[in-house]
C-alpha cells in the first residue's frame, strides 16, 4: 500500500490541527461536545462517506447557537486545515451564503453549518473532523503518515455579488477565469476536442457520491495535445485547487501529478465561453478530478470540487492503519 511519511510541514499542519481541536473543545459545553463527537468509532465506516452540499441538517454540532468565542474556535479549526488560499476560499462560501439569506430575507440569522470530530486528536491513532452546510463541505482526516482533506467542495450563490457590502464579489473568480482563458485559447480543432457539449450539464457530474467515478466525466483535450502555453493555463488551473490544502499536502498531489506525467491531465468543457454565460468544465488525473460549474440561475450559482481517486476520506491512510493495526 502506497503512503507517504510525513513531513516536518505535515507535523506543524497537525499540531495545529491537533491545537485547534482541543481550544475547540474547551469552549464548548458538554452537551456541545456530545454533538460535535457524534460518530461510528472506525473511520472507515461506510457513513461516514455521505455528504451533500446542499442545504439541510447534517449529524454533528450545528454552529446555529454558537457564542462568538465558539465561533473564533471553529474558524481556527478551518483555518489550520488550509493554505491561507483554502481559508479565504471556505470563510468566503460561509460569507457569500450570508448574502444569499440576506437577500432571500432571512438577514441576521446564524450560520447553519455542522461539524463533527471523529477520534481522539491526541495519540497515534487516525482522527478525522468534518465542516459542512450549503455550499461548504471540508473533511479532513490526520494520521501519523499525513492529512488527506477530500472531498473538497466550494460553492457560490451568487457566484458574481451584484450588490450591498460585497458588490463585485466572484468568490470562484480565479477558478472561472483560468478555465475559460485556456478554452477562449484554444484554436478550432483543439476546441473540438475539449468542448463536449453546447449546453452544460446543470450540476457537477459527481454530485456527491461516496466514491468520484471519473467514468462519469468527459474525456477532454489532453495536456500534451496543447500549446506550451495552454499546458501553462492548464497547471495553473490544477495548482489553484490542489493549493486549497496546506503547503506539504498541495505539494505532494503537484508532485504526484508530475511524477505520474503532465500529459496525463485533461481538460472539458461545456457551454458558453463569454463571461454570464452558462458553463461547466473538468480536469482528469490518473489521481485525482475537478469538476466546475455555473450554469444555475441563469450562469450565477458556481459549485467546485476536488475529489482525489486514492485519498477521499483518508481511505488510503485508513487502510494502510488498519492493515497494521491488525496484521
């Protein structure tokens, strides 16, 4: 089994974790902690690979009644399971969605997210936890062999803010606009191949499977069939996802990808290519797929996401664990 020791990096990016999770616990009542706690004891537990982005309840701690220390408590947590890139990209889902209830009416009412601590953060054995709600769902496993933090997905409603304190806000912008520089780039025949459809799928293709199946996706115009400097736009558009994770784990994945071959990524797209059109596209490793649309509310409702093949869940991790736990 295929894992990867871990780095001086990944031992500061799990204490801070590890740090986060005890001031977490701290500032919470005991019932609060009962919550937050709620969970199968293996992580591998088949339940534990359910997930939506969509709104509704989730198990866990709801940060609904959460004091403003509670708060600071949780964003820490988010914040160490990032790249400062990745905390900008979740805190501003949890604020784009405040605009969307404020506008829909509902201003002023609490954030509706739900977090679950799974394990013990303190030993060697695995520990996971978990944030998700509308538009926001980071699950992040720690072992003494690294951190996985797929699936990864951010979303946006609206994707471009038209109006109040956030007027102009495109909280996906650098995610949009990679993608539809290296399709606009590419010449007709090129463009043939890449684009599989003139209307676009109304959601990502995986949903919110347990397990990505890539076979789902559109082939797409290959890495090593561009120009040099689409190659450039493609890898920037890979970095922007993989550099949502903290540094030594966003590392690894870049690195994994180039070991593997360049020429093994791909690229697809659907839609319009004008900005306001509706669009969708998708990126393929042999590791690893990204998948990107806005095509509801007229080309305004972005959702994006980094499923990795081998890592969703810490599955490699957990097994790798088990494996030797038990012989």
């Amino acid at each position: 089994m295929e894992t990867t020791t871990a780095t001086a990096t990944d031992t500061d990016t799990v204490a801070g974790m590890r740090e986060a999770a005890h001031a977490l616990l701290s500032v919470l009542e005991p019932e609060q902690v009962r919550e937050l706690r709620t969970g199968p004891s293996r992580l591998d537990a088949p339940e534990l690979r359910q997930w939506t982005y969509l709104p509704g309840p989730r198990p866990g701690l709801s940060t609904e009644g959460l004091d403003a220390g509670q708060r600071a408590a949780v964003d820490r947590l988010l914040a160490a399971a990032h790249s400062a890139t990745g905390a900008e990209l979740a805190r501003g889902a949890i604020e784009v969605e405040r605009h969307r209830r404020a506008t829909a009416g509902a201003a002023g009412a609490p954030d509706r997210y739900w977090l679950r601590l799974l394990g013990d953060p303190d030993g060697d054995a695995p520990w996971a936890w978990r944030m998700n709600g509308h538009h926001l769902a980071v699950h992040v496993l720690i072992t003494t062999d690294g951190v996985r933090v797929t699936p990864h997905f951010i979303g946006a409603e609206p994707a471009r803010i038209a109006q109040g304190p956030q007027a102009g806000r495109r909280l996906l912008g650098p995610e949009e606009d990679l993608a539809r520089e290296l399709v606009t780039d590419l010449d007709p025949d090129r463009r043939a191949v890449a684009v599989f459809d003139t209307v676009p799928p109304d959601d990502i293709l995986t949903r919110d499977d347990p397990l990505a199946d890539p076979g789902r996706l559109p082939a797409g115009l290959t890495h090593d069939a561009m120009t040099p400097g689409q190659r450039v736009l493609l890898e920037r558009l890979v970095r922007r996802y993989l550099d949502r994770a903290p540094t030594a784990y966003a590392r690894q994945c870049w690195d994994d990808t180039v070991s593997r071959g360049l020429d093994t990524l791909t690229f697809a797209w659907a839609g319009g290519r004008a900005p306001g059109d509706r669009h969708y596209y998708c990126v393929q490793a042999p590791d690893f797929l990204i998948e990107y649309d806005n095509t509801q509310d007229d080309g305004n409702h972005a959702h994006s996401v980094w499923r990795h093949l081998r890592h969703d869940w810490g599955i490699d991790l957990l097994r790798a664990h088990y494996t030797e736990q038990h012989g």
